[in-house]
C-alpha cells in the first residue's frame, strides 16, 4: 500500500459513513483510537516512570487507569466487528431467502410462457410471437441471475455442495462447446477444441459444478471477442493435474483490472463499454468451485489483444 | 383403472380395440393427483397434462392432497414441499405408510434443492425429485410419462 493509499484510507469520517455506521462503532475511527491511547500510554509511562519514581503506587495507578481505557476500546472494536460480521451474515441470508421467494413466481412465468411459445394451445405468429420471445428470452436470463445469487450465497454460508467423482472431462467441454455453437457461429465466432490426447485420464471433481465453470470461461470467450474471431480450448495433462483452458481474441482486461477480476460484482471497466449485460459473478462462482474441487485458477490477459482463463483439477486415483 | 394389466376375458384384439377407443376418454384416462399451493403452477402443468390425455385432480394444500389420495386412488401424485396444512413431508410420511396408497408413484415438485430435502424425500419412497426452476415443462412431462411407464 503506497503512503498516499494510507493517507486515502485515513480519511475516516467519509469512510465509516460510507459503510453507515457512527463514529464509536466504526472499527477504523476505534483503532485509530486505541492506537493512540497505546502511545500515549507509553510517553506518559516513560515521562512518570523517569520522574515519580519514588512513588511506584501513583505510576502504577495511572497506567492501570490507561489499561482499562484500552480494555474499554478493545471490547468496542470487538463489538463493532461482531456487528459487521452480523450484517454481512444477514446480507448473505437476504440474498439466499429473495432468491428462493423469486424462483416460485419466475417458474410460473417460464412454463407459462413454454406453453404460449409452443404453440400448444394456438400458434402466435407476426410480432406478438416477437414480444413472446422477449419476454422468454429474459425470463431465461432473469432464472440464470437468481441462480448465480443462490450459488453465491451459498458460498458465502459455506454450504455450497460439492460431490467429487471420476469423469470423464473431455466429455463435459464438448458438451459445453456444443451448447454454445449456435451462438457463437451467429457472430462468426468459431470455437475449436485442440486435439486432445487419447487415453486422458479422468478428471475428479465435481462434474456439475465444474461444468458452470466451464461454460462460464466460453460464455465470457464469446460475449467478449468483437466481431468474427476465434476461441481455442484445450485440455492437457499436467503432471497429476488436468488443465483446462480457454484462449480468445477478444477485447482483454486493462491492467489495473486484473487483481479484482475474481471478486464478487467486479466488473471491468473495458467490457462494460462493449458488454452492458452481466452480473461480474461467474469467476468468482469459477473460482470457489475450483478451488473447493482441489485445483487452481488462474488467466492471462492483455487489453485489446485477448485473455486465455485455464484451471487445473486433479486426475482421479493420483 | 386396471385396463393395461387385465388378462381375462377382455383380453387380446378385441381388449386392445376397447382399450384404445377409451384411451382418450376422461373415464379410462389415467388420474394424476397434483398437490401444489401456486394456483399459476396448478394451471399451466394442469392444463399441459390434461392436453396430455390425463384427468388431473388438484388440491391446494397437504390436508386436502392426502384425503384426495385416499379416497381417489391416482395413478401418480404430483408432490410440493412447501404446502399449507401440512407439509409436503408428512404427506409423503402419510401415503407411504398407508397400504392403500403406498404403491402410487410419488414424484416430488419443488423449490427446496438442498441436498438434505433431497435425500429425505428419497428415503421416505419418493419416485423422483424434480426442482421446478431446474426444468421446461416438457421435461417435466417426459418424467410423468416415464414415472407411469408409458
């Protein structure tokens, strides 16, 4: 931290009202505090230990004094971090229980609107089937955003289940590149897959989880590469590791960016001028389900020319 | 209700001439109870299901879902968790333990995707365990059919 980011951080009064809490529940403004109060104790213990000398019991009843201000101020920050602690607890549970109560009204939408697009009960043609699809289409998209939250608060409890089994990885990367063909052939966008080593062995993880993260690394290939280009995936084993990789042309991520690519609601600053859509949590769904699978995850990345987000995972029965 | 396992005298061409004749006939239809509280959920996969060929019984609460069970005797049961009276659990518990309806194939339709509700549905003789928001509709109706063995 350079001294001017101290000096920045020091800037206590806005920053405790930008977290809205008062001055004496304010961790900062608390620490700040003690830690003067603990210099102050030292210079007057210094200056009555030098000169009063003769009379222990005086010096020793004023830095018993000073102690007990510090326990004071230790108990306030220890209670004002509990109530910090607290709120990001019920945030969490907030996210996870409007989540839950969204998902009864968006189902009744969705196969509501199934049933009009299907033609099942009278085929709707011209523009009202347009608007029909608008209305699926972000129904869709509505589903997937409440899915990332629950996913998130999940995490955030520490709750998010994870069932590691053998599979085979190859296998669940062309499934996920042929999901995402159509899409990307529409913005002649052309996905490979590198050949592929015979005899992989099997990956071991969690196939499901994995597989979110493994859209999530295309789904960013193709919503971030302007105009035709082309994503190459890989998989390659690695000593008892297998690494997965997707390598696009795409627009990059700037510099200053790239340490809080994998924090929750990032967004960065680039793509937001191409790319209004997105909720900045996949990588950092990416990250949790890989990391609890027992691999890494990692990217390389330069602005205008193109990122390459890889993750490792064991090979099963190593 | 019996009409595919019959063997007796109405049996062969001439079972299969009936049998196909009242097929699509409310009479012969197979029942499937749906015990679900959203009146919206009711309506739509109602109505899909009943296209379908299906009479569909509703109830909108747990209480209302058993005693259905008991007195109707449906070919499947369409089970919500969250139900008001009585949780979608307990009916489970209930119909298991009851050897009038402990046969009926019991598909549970929710939200709840904890592994737990999961696991606890299962063990209590659940068929399958479907997550609305997980499934189209169509899906959900291929799962009906296979649950019925069609």
């Amino acid at each position: 931290m350079s001294f001017r980011e101290i000096l920045e951080q020091l800037n206590i009064r806005a920053t405790c009202k930008q977290y809205g809490l008062g001055m004496w529940r304010c961790p900062q403004f608390l620490f700040l505090l003690m830690g003067s109060v603990i210099i102050i104790t030292a210079l007057v213990t210094y200056f009555l230990g030098t000169r009063y000398v003769a009379d222990p019991g005086t010096v020793s009843l004023i830095v018993l004094v000073l102690t007990v201000i510090l326990f004071v101020l230790t108990f306030s920050i220890t209670r004002s971090l509990e109530g910090l602690a607290e709120a990001n607890r019920l945030k969490t549970e907030f996210i996870s229980i409007v989540s839950h109560q969204l998902r009864s009204p968006l189902s009744n939408l969705k196969w509501a609107l199934e049933i009009l697009v299907s033609d099942r009960f009278g085929k709707i043609d011209g523009k009202p089937a347009e608007y029909l699809q608008i209305l699926s289409d972000n129904t869709k998209r509505m589903g997937e955003l409440i899915s990332s939250l629950l996913i998130v608060s999940r995490i955030d409890q520490g709750r998010l289940p994870i069932h590691n089994a053998e599979f085979p990885l190859s296998d669940l990367v062309k499934e996920a590149i042929a999901e995402f063909k159509p899409i990307a052939s529409a913005s002649n966008i052309e996905i490979v897959l590198e050949t592929v080593k015979p005899n992989l062995p099997q990956a071991f993880g969690d196939s499901s989880q994995l597989k979110i993260v493994i859209e999530n690394f295309i789904d960013n290939a193709v919503r971030y590469t302007k105009g035709a280009g082309k994503i190459v995936v890989a998989i390659v084993p690695k000593k008892d590791r297998l690494l997965f990789s997707v390598k696009d042309g795409g627009v990059g991520i700037p510099k200053e960016d790239q340490k809080h690519i994998f924090q929750k609601f990032f967004r960065s600053g680039n793509v937001l001028k191409y790319q209004t859509q997105g909720s900045g949590l996949g990588l950092y769904i990416a990250k949790s389900i890989v990391e609890k699978s027992g691999g890494k995850i990692g990217f390389k990345s330069e602005q205008d020319k193109g990122s390459t987000f890889w993750f490792t995972i064991p090979i099963a029965g190593r | 209700m019996v009409y595919h396992t019959n063997s007796g005298p109405l049996s062969g061409p001439i079972y299969r001439a009936i049998s196909s004749l009242l097929k699509n006939n409310n009479f012969m239809s197979k029942k499937i109870l749906f015990i679900e509280d959203e009146a919206a959920l009711q309506k739509t996969l109602g109505d899909v299901l009943e296209q379908e060929g299906y009479k569909v019984i509703k109830a909108l609460d747990g209480e209302a879902g058993l005693k259905a069970a008991q007195t109707g005797i449906p070919d499947l049961i369409l089970l919500d968790l969250i139900l008001p009276k009585m949780h979608g659990f307990e009916v489970l518990k209930a119909l298991k333990g009851d050897t009038a309806t402990k046969d009926i194939p019991i598909i549970v339709l929710t939200n709840l995707e904890s592994m737990g509700d999961i696991e606890k549905a299962l063990e209590l003789g659940a068929t399958t365990y479907l997550i609305k928001a997980s499934y189209t509709l169509e899906e959900v109706v291929g799962k009906i059919k296979k649950a019925l063995g069609e």
